[in-house]
C-alpha cells in the first residue's frame, strides 16, 4: 500500500494592508490678508461702538449672528486674539557700544532715581521734626 504524503504546502492568506492616516489634516487654511484683518478688526470695533459695553463673548455673539465669524472655538480665538498681550523679548543692540550707551543711561536714570528717594525720604523726616513747615515746599 502506498502511503500519500499528508503535509501540504502553506496555506498562503490575502492580508489587506492600509496606508497611514494623517495625525493632521493635509490642507491649511488660508491665512488672512492685512486688509481682510483690518477690515475684520473694523467690523469688531463697530460692534463695540455700537452696543458697547460689552464682554468679549457678547462680540463673539454679534460676530457670529452678522456672519464675520463661525460659531466656533476658532471663530471665538479670532474674536479674542488681540495685540495688547504682553510679549517679552530680550533688549537686543546693534552693536557692543549701543549696548554700553543704554547701560549708562540706565545707570544714570537708576542713581537719580535713589537720590530723589533718599531726599524725598529725608524731607518728610524734616517735616515730621518740623511741624510748621512752609506750605511753599514742593516736595
């Protein structure tokens, strides 16, 4: 009796293999042109100037009823963003000798400055020694 061989290759399977997605979407907004944002930061002001006094959600609120706006988180940041944060950056110069020009100025302006403390200081202490002291005084 011949014995067949019972192993048979293997089995080869179709595995369907997917691309990547984006972590963030492959388009960017176009930004907004200085006129588009002076324009945009008019139409703001008139709102104020209009129904002022008001919050900042009220002119997200008018912003959005008027169209210049989407009732968004984005659309409530573009409301919000201003220029009157405080941005801090280090003093910078053109060159070593600005850099010492402005050290001497504020050297100078510093020691006036504790000079007119310490008479200040010293005055008042004369006014409390001298309780008739001339009304002329314009310290």
């Amino acid at each position: 009796m011949s014995k067949k061989s019972s192993k048979a290759g293997p089995k080869k399977v179709a595995v369907k293999v997917y691309d990547a997605s984006p972590i963030k979407p492959s388009f960017r907004a176009a930004r907004s042109t200085k006129a588009e944002m002076e324009q945009f930061r008019s139409d703001l002001l008139h709102i104020v100037f209009e129904m002022q006094p008001m919050t900042v959600r009220q002119v997200f609120y008018q912003a959005t009823v008027r169209g210049f706006v989407d009732k968004s988180e984005a659309g409530y940041n573009k409301v919000q963003a201003d220029n009157t944060r405080c941005v801090r950056r280090p003093t910078t110069y053109d060159s070593v000798q600005a850099a010492i020009d402005d050290t001497a100025d504020l050297y100078r302006k510093t020691a006036q400055l504790a000079a007119h403390k310490l008479f200040t200081k010293h005055m008042n202490g004369l006014k409390t020694t001298f309780p008739k002291w001339p009304e002329t005084n314009p310290c």
